[in-house]
C-alpha cells in the first residue's frame, strides 16, 4: 500500500510540474505575442512618415521593426510546433 501512494503522489508531482512548465511556457508565448502587438503599434507612425512625406528615418525604423516582428513571429511558430508535437 505504501508503495502505491509513493506512486500516486509521484505521479502528482510530475501532473504539477508539467503544469507549471506549461503555464511558464503559455505565459512566455503570450508575452512574446503581446510584443508583437506593442511593435506594430508603435511603428504604424513611422509607416506613415515614411510612404507619406518620404522620411528616409522612419523607413529604416520600419525595416527595423519588421524584422524584430519576424524573429518574435518565428520564436511564437516554435513554440507552438512544439505544444502541438507534445500532445500527440
């Protein structure tokens, strides 16, 4: 009997560390789409310079941004790939 709650509570703990690996691994994810949300938002400004009064600045600041948004977009596909390879 002893043996089988040595068992249980192992298996337990394993459940609440996984759990805690999956809600560090969601909050991670989150964060990194709340960037992405953050960087697009503050670089629709200088879209606008740029197209509009031809701002060579602000171009260079929206190629910047751009790829800042790709690496996070890339960080997020990783990420997911791997929650969605865990579970089967």
């Amino acid at each position: 009997m002893k043996c089988l709650v040595l068992a249980l509570e192992s298996i337990l703990k394993d459940k609440t560390i996984n759990s805690e690996v999956f809600d560090r691994k969601k909050r991670k994810v989150m964060d990194k789409f709340k960037k992405v949300q953050e960087v697009i938002a503050s670089v629709e400004a200088d879209v606008a310079k740029f197209y509009d009064n031809g701002n060579a600045a602000a171009g260079t600041r929206v190629r910047k941004a751009m790829q800042d948004l790709k690496v996070l977009a890339q960080d997020i596909r990783t990420e997911v790939t791997e929650k969605k390879n865990s579970e089967k």
